[in-house]
C-alpha cells in the first residue's frame, strides 16, 4: 500500500481509529463521509505510486 510508506500507514490508521470512535458514539453520517474520504484517498495514493517510474 502506498509504495510501504509507513508515515501514510499511521496517518491511515489513526484516520480509520477516529472514524471507528464516530461509529461508536452513532454519529454513522460523519462516519460515512469519512469512510469514502478515506477509500478514495488510498486509491488515489495506490494510483499514483502505481504510475511513478520505477528508475528514480
């Protein structure tokens, strides 16, 4: 996932921690909002490290 970055890794993960607390406490709109931010964020990062050019 995004070409092993670990910083992008943490950010992730504290990014889907907040939403799990946004479920916990019902407030499931925000918690959906944050859910498609964050699948579209990974997939647009995966895209991207996907067409860079391997010989750098």
């Amino acid at each position: 996932m995004a070409g092993g970055s670990k910083l992008f890794s943490v950010c992730m993960l504290i990014f889907y921690a907040i939403l799990l607390y946004f479920v916990f406490v019902n407030k499931n709109m925000i918690a959906m909002y944050m859910m498609g931010i964050g699948m579209f964020v990974e997939a647009l990062v995966n895209c991207i490290c996907a067409f860079q050019s391997k010989t750098k």
